[in-house]
C-alpha cells in the first residue's frame, strides 16, 4: 500500500512512496493542508464558507466539489474520507504530516512522557530535525483570510513551540559541556525569531562559557542594531545587565596585576598545530612581498577573508600554502587546506570544508537524516574555533561564497584564505591581485638574481 507524507514545517510539499507529487491548484494544497494538521472531520458548508468566503452557498460547495475530485486525481484516491456532509481524511490511509509528528512530541515532552534526560534529548533532536521552516513557508491565499489567519496562527504557535524546545536542548548541551551543539540550537532558535532577547542572552552567556567575550559583546551590539533600526526599541534590563557584567570582567582581565617575580608564570605545554597542508615537491621560491602583505592581512583582526585573485597558473595555491604554513601561534585549533576543484555544487561547500577538518555530522539514530541541518553543525562547531582554513579553486562555485559570510558571523575566530580566479563580492572579502613571477624585460640585466623567475633557475 502506498504511504502519502505531508511535509508543512516549511514550503508545502508532498511525497508518493517517497516520490514528489504535486496538486494542480494552491486552493488543493490548502484544504490538504488544513485536514492533515486539524486531522478531524469538519461539514462541507463549513469547509466552503471557509475557504470560498466570497460565493454563496451553493456556489462555494460546488467549487469545494471540484477540489476534492482535483486531490482525488492528482494524488490518488484513498487519502480523503468523504461522505455527503463530512470531509477529513482517510483514518485507513497510510499518511503522515510532520506537523502532527512534532506537536506528538511537543505534548509528549509538556505532559512529563518523557522522564530520562535520554528520552527528552532524543525526543527533542528529533523534533528539532523535522522543523524545516516556518509553517508553510511562502504560501497564502488571497481570497481566504481565514485561512491566512488560521496560517498564521499555526506558524506562531509552532514557532513558539520551537522556540522552547530549543532553549531546552541548549540547556542540556551546555550542563554536558557540548557548546557548539547548544550554541547550534540557540542560532536555530534566533533564525525564527530575531527579536527573541531570551535566546541572544543565552548565546552571550554561551560564548562566555566558551571563552569568546568578543564574541559575546558583538551578538549584544547585532541585537541593539537590530532593535533600534526595525522596532527603535532598546534591549531589555536584563540583557544589558548580562552585557555590562561581561564587558566588566573582560575589563578586568586586561587590568589585572601582573604575577610577581617570584611567582613566574607558567608556560603552557607547546602543542602541535594540526595542519593537512599539501606538502610542495619544490621549494618556495620569491613573492617575499605578496607574503609579508598576506601575514599583515591575517594578523589584522578586522581581515576575516583574504581572496587572492588571479589568473590560472599564477601561482595562488603554492602563494596561500606557504603563507599558511608561518601562522601556527595565531590559530592554535589548525589550519586546513580544503580543495574545491572536485565540487560540482556550491551546496558541497560545508560538507568539503568538514572533511577537510576531520569533522562529522550527526545523523538520527539509524537514520540517513540529520537530526541538526549540516550547516549548522559546523557552525556550532567552528563557534569556538580559532582556525584558518584554506580554500582553493572557488571560481566554479562562486554562488556558495555566501555560505562563507554564514560561518564567519557564527565563527569570531576563524579565517578564510581563500584562491579564486575571481572575487567572490563578499562584504568581509579583502582581495590580493595576484600576477605571475617578476621576470627581467630587458635583454641585458645586471641584477637576474633580483627576480624572483630566475631563481627557479
């Protein structure tokens, strides 16, 4: 027997054995949409007027008609159960929604179901997974503002929803000491709702937790930017208080006495960098200049992606790898080469960028799906990470280049050295114009070994 999901937690979608389908008409997709998540049977006059709010009696149950026959045909039938007054759909078909699965979960989780903390965590994870977006991302129908209401309604409620098991999710992480992973859930929280001041003080109070003041400071700065140009509100108390106690203590850090001389500090063990750079079958040769301009670059806390620019065979990998390999005290968690040539997807960028850092995404139990979008996993992974990553060959993909902007924000410690033939046009880029090797123009030159061409020689 054939299996009919339903996904809303996002844009309306609808899958045959695991097989896309589609109706011919929104109005279809509304009523298909609004029996699966009230899953009860309403009358006829009631679906009609609801939806045909415009037309009379008669005239709305006609086109209520038609509807139904239009699902029957498309989809197939056997997922509605209609009668002469009533409609719902089928309690016989095989059918799932993923609004149902979530709100199972949601009351599972409120009514105290769920008692070990492994029980609320995967529960939880699971509900987390299913949430796309927002309910029923981009659809509407004009002609119905009940629907639209009722639209609305649902998307607020599941929002809210969301928003707490989120929070709950970060406070379970963050008491295991798994920072990135509640940090994850806070930005996936704060995705949906901007404004929510409780999920920014969290986030503060986790990049404290992980050591990034910095960081903390600055997702107080986006949220009073944020405030003051879309509401021209300012921050709550509270929030200010939590910001004023960490921009005091990071105060005090940097005031603190230093350790008298018969206190000597101690050294901390000297550790390796890890590093996949490719190792060179030849020596570095010249471009001391181009260098040096990277090494300012990189030093330069303000520079979060340098582009070196420049035609094919100008040397820009061989340029970003010997650049890199000098930077081990300013980037203690690695430096990692990723290669872009093999991608045929800007969407294969987070997943090269994981392999290349030995990172794995988490899937469900069992499962091929991803209990946590990918993206964001790296981003919480990467949140506390001072890392440079290299990445080479970005022509072919340039329409990934935002996914660089995504991490950065997320990531305050990170850096991108990234080789291209082109820019990627990104606010954060810095671009170095890179050209070939500097070679004698005149026939007659007393100072060959000035040039950094000759001495390949």
């Amino acid at each position: 027997m054939s299996r009919l999901s339903i996904s809303l937690l996002g844009p309306f979608q609808i899958e045959i054995d695991g097989r896309p389908a589609a109706t011919a008409h929104r109005k279809a997709s509304a009523i298909l949409a609004y029996l699966a998540v009230t899953n009860t049977s309403h009358r006829r006059e009631s679906l009609a007027a609801f939806f045909w709010p415009d037309y009379d009696s008669s005239g709305s149950l006609a086109y209520l008609r038609r509807i139904l026959y239009e699902i029957n045909h498309t989809i197939g039938e056997g997922w509605l159960a209609t009668s002469q007054n009533l409609v719902s759909m089928s309690p016989d078909g095989d059918w799932e929604c993923d609004v149902l699965r979530f709100q199972e979960i949601y009351r599972s989780w409120k009514s105290g179901e769920l008692s070990r903390e492994q029980e609320v965590l995967h529960a939880l994870e699971e509900a987390a997974a299913i949430y796309r977006d927002r309910f029923m991302q981009g659809f509407s129908l004009p002609d119905s503002a009940s629907f639209d209401d009722w639209q609305t309604l649902q998307a607020e409620n599941i929002s809210r929803q969301l928003g707490e098991i989120s929070q709950t999710l970060a406070e379970i992480y963050k008491d295991k000491g798994e920072v990135g992973n509640s940090i994850a859930h806070i930005r996936c929280w704060l995705d949906m709702d901007p404004y929510q001041e409780t999920a920014h003080r969290t986030l503060m109070e986790l990049y404290t937790a992980a050591g990034q003041r910095n960081a903390a400071l600055r997702q107080y700065d986006k949220l009073f930017r944020k405030l003051k140009t879309d509401l021209k509100i300012q921050p709550e108390a509270e929030t200010t208080a939590i910001y004023n106690k960490i921009k005091e203590s990071k105060a005090s850090l940097v005031a603190a006495e230093p350790l008298r001389d018969a206190e000597p500090p101690v050294q901390p063990e000297k550790q390796t960098v890890p590093k996949n750079l490719p190792v060179p079958p030849t020596p570095f040769v010249g471009r001391t200049e181009d260098l040096q301009e990277i090494s300012h670059l990189l030093e330069n806390p303000d520079t979060r992606l340098i582009t070196l620019v420049g035609p094919g065979g100008a040397g820009k990998t061989r340029l970003s790898i010997e650049a890199a390999r000098n930077q081990s005290t300013s980037f203690p968690h690695g430096i990692y080469f990723v290669s872009l040539a093999p991608l045929s997807s800007h969407d294969s960028i987070p997943g090269a960028i994981a392999e290349s850092i030995g990172f794995t995404f988490k899937r469900e139990p069992g499962k091929e799906t991803f209990r946590i979008d990918p993206l964001e996993q790296l981003k919480g992974y990467l949140s506390e990470k001072r890392m440079l990553l290299l990445l080479d060959n970005f022509e072919h993909i340039l329409e990934g280049a935002p996914y660089l902007s995504d991490i950065l924000s997320a990531a305050p410690g990170l850096k991108f050295l990234a080789s291209s033939r082109e820019r990627l046009n990104l606010r954060e880029e810095w671009v170095l114009e890179v050209q070939g090797m500097t070679y004698p123009k005149e026939e007659h030159n007393n100072h060959l070994e000035e040039f950094s061409a000759i001495k390949l020689f």
